[in-house]
C-alpha cells in the first residue's frame, strides 16, 4: 500500500480529498481510506497501486498544496540527513562572507551555477574560497551573528524526529564554523562540513581536502544506514542543490525543499509552498505532537 499526503501552505477542504481520490482513481491507482493529519492543512489517501501515476495526477493540482508520495511501510522515519545552506538556514554563507569583503554579486553567480548542476562543485568551491583570501577570521563570527537565520519549521522538524528516536545529522558543503553552531542550536546530532584554513588570523583562501561535496553526503547517508542498522526506507534527506541530488536519491524519502529545477525534477518529494513542518507531516505527525523547543 502506498500514502499521498496533501499538505497545504494555506487551507485544504474535503471537497480537495474528494477530488484527490477521484484523481487517484482516473489514473488507477485504487485509492482507499482517507484522513486528516491535521484537519484543514494535511491529510492522508491510501491507494492500493501505482506511486508515480499517483504523483502525476496530483502534483500541481492544488494550489498552495504540496503532495507527497511514498509507501506506507517506513514511514516513520529513523535518520534524517539534511543540507544546511538555503535547506536548515535561509542563506548561502559563502555568499553572505564575500559581501563582507565587497564581492558577494561575483561569487553568488558561481554558487547559483553550481547548486543548479551547470558547475562541478568541489572546483567552484575551491575557486570562490580563493577570492576571501585575506578576509579576517572576526567577519565569521560576525556572519553568523547577523546573517544567518534558521529556515522555517527547521527546529520542529529536528527536535521532533530526535524525540521519536530519529538519528539526525547535518551534512553541508559549506564550513563547520557555521555547520556545528547551526546543528547546535536546531539540535542535530552531528554535523559533518568543511574546514576553512586560517592563516595569522585571517582566512587562506583553501579548505582542508578532501571537500565534502555530494560524494561525501551519500556517504554520510550510507554509513549512517550501516551503522544504525536501519532499512534504507526508513531515511529521509533533504536539500536543494545539485551536490544534494546523491543523497536524496539514495533515500526512502529524497526531497527536494524549495530546490533548484534540476534537484526539483530528480526528487521522488518536493516541498515547493510549506516550510519544513511539512517533512513531519509527510510522516503522519500531527502538530499536537511536534517538539518546538
């Protein structure tokens, strides 16, 4: 048996679960039981076949709604494994440290080409680290403090997980100054990111190799899954650039969070209008029973 979730960023109406399961059965999927998870904004439909037919026949439907198939069995979900920048915050730090050194246009059109896939992503992250050669090492700090700001749903989604038994890990291309301070304060158990080198208080222009790019998230992922003994359905990751795409295919459930097109069109979920709540409610996790704090 398979699930569609509908999760709407504003209101959802049983006259939409009526024509969502009439939509299930145009295309043959079986459709069968239906409920609310919250009433109003999510809902369940169970069907009996047919997952991508189910997609195509109700993603887009709805406005404001995002849809998310799976197979019920691994549902619940025993790993999460997330992308930190535009993902578990609202910035590209990168780019938020060139502004600080004047030249923040320049590198944030090489992190757009290469999150959309158009660049290889250890070399765009080495050439753009080379530009800050020289910036002080205070601007991180500084970056931090005023830059960085938590995405919406983000500490819910974590803390709820955890608290259900979930193993968490934060995996980032971008520096563990801002990865281990960010997985802190969400409440990720870990955080796996690269290493800026400092030199006489000032930023080298390098990062410590090997670079954590998208090989490094699916193997964060796999070694995650060996060493929890978990079946690979019960993991969800989340992230939307290319260097997440790996991971997010190697998952029970990949989703791509208000992603670039090339991750949006490779994702088995997308989560275009919610924030990250949505990724509770894909699970069947009533608001009632979230973790705020």
């Amino acid at each position: 048996m398979f699930i569609a979730t509908l999760i709407a960023a504003g209101s959802l109406t049983g006259g939409d679960i009526s024509d969502a399961q009439d939509r299930l059965d145009q295309a043959g999927c079986l459709p069968a039981a239906h409920g609310w998870i919250d009433h109003g904004r999510a809902a369940d439909i169970m069907f009996g076949m047919g997952p991508d037919a189910a997609r195509s026949a109700l993603e887009g439907v709805f406005p404001g709604t995002d849809v998310v198939v799976q197979a019920i069995e691994g549902r619940a979900k025993l790993l999460l494994v997330a992308d930190m920048d535009s993902t578990m915050i609202t910035v590209e730090c990168i780019d938020e440290l060139a502004d600080y050194a004047g030249i923040k246009p320049q590198i944030a059109a090489v992190t757009e080409a290469a999150m959309r896939g158009e660049l290889d992503f250890e070399s765009a992250l080495d050439a753009r680290v080379a530009l800050l050669r020289g910036l002080d090492e205070a601007v991180i700090e500084r970056c931090l403090a005023e830059r960085v700001t938590i995405m919406a749903g983000a500490i819910p989604l974590v803390r709820t997980m955890r608290s259900r038994g979930a193993a968490t890990i934060l995996v980032s291309g971008g520096f563990t100054r801002f990865a281990e301070p960010v997985a802190e304060l969400i409440g990720f158990d870990r955080a796996i990111a690269n290493r800026l080198e400092i030199a006489e208080g000032a930023l080298a222009g390098t990062v410590v190799k090997p670079i954590v790019g998208s090989d490094a998230k699916e193997r964060a992922l796999l070694d995650a899954i060996a060493d929890l003994r978990i079946p690979p359905e019960a993991t969800l990751a989340v992230g939307d650039g290319a260097n997440d795409l790996a991971m997010i295919k190697r998952a029970g459930l990949g989703v791509a969070y208000h992603a670039k097109p090339i991750v949006a069109a490779a994702a088995a979920a997308r989560i275009d209008h919610n924030d990250l709540t949505a990724l509770l409610y894909a699970q069947g996790i009533p608001r009632r029973e979230w973790v705020a704090g």
